[in-house]
C-alpha cells in the first residue's frame, strides 16, 4: 500500500511540475501505453471481449479527446486543424475496434499516436 501511494506521489509531482509541452508528452505517452493495452488484449482470445480492452480503450479516448481540446486552431492555423483532423482518425479508430473488437482495428490509431509523440520528443527536451 505504501509503495502505490509513494507511486502516485511520484506521479502528481511529475505532472504538477511539468512544462505545458511535457503535459502533451506525456499525454501521447498514457494514449500509446492503453492503446498498446488493449491491442494485446484484443489478441488474446480469452481478452477480446474484457472489460479491460473497454476500459484502455475509454481512457485512451479520453486522452485524446484532452489533447483535442487543447488545440488552439486561431493561433495554431493548418497545424491545429491537421491535429485535430488526425485525432478525430484515432477516435473514429478507437470506437470502431470497441464494437468490432479486432486487433488490426486499433494498429492505425496506435501508429498515428506514435508518430505525433516522435514529433514532439523532437522538440521537447524530455
């Protein structure tokens, strides 16, 4: 018990502490990490039709749907509205592999996600 809360100590501070362009980083990173989560369970036969793939996947959506309304699209021009473009993709993506419930459903979106993250790990000094 001590170890979790030390951990969640550990967690609150990074966050509290963090540049506004770390938060975005470390965004991508909680969207890959449930994304990634509910890949492997989709390809477990036994997993597929868990709570554990609704709920990855409910909290990756909420991630990017956090990332989504953080755009500023009157000062971020083409760049925000190609963002946001893309993160309507992952979503469209996330809720198809939801109802389907097929691994290769959600690889897209997995793959989008990892791309942005390259991109901002290039310009953030993590």
């Amino acid at each position: 018990m001590q170890y979790a809360n030390a951990a969640e100590t550990y967690r609150r501070n990074q966050v509290l502490n963090a540049s506004p362009e770390k938060l975005i980083v470390m965004l991508y990173d909680g969207a890959i990490g449930q994304l990634s989560r509910a890949h492997a369970a989709l390809q477990s036969g036994t997993s597929r039709q868990s709570a554990e793939v609704g709920i990855a996947l409910g909290k990756a959506m909420a991630i990017i749907g956090e990332l989504r309304s953080s755009l500023d699209t009157e000062r971020g021009g083409d760049i925000a509205s190609n963002l946001d473009r893309l993160y309507d993709y992952c979503l469209d993506g996330i809720f198809t592999t939801n109802v389907e419930r097929k691994p290769e459903a959600i690889e897209a979106p997995i793959r989008v996600m990892r791309t942005l993250k390259e991109g901002w790990d290039a310009i953030v000094a993590v």
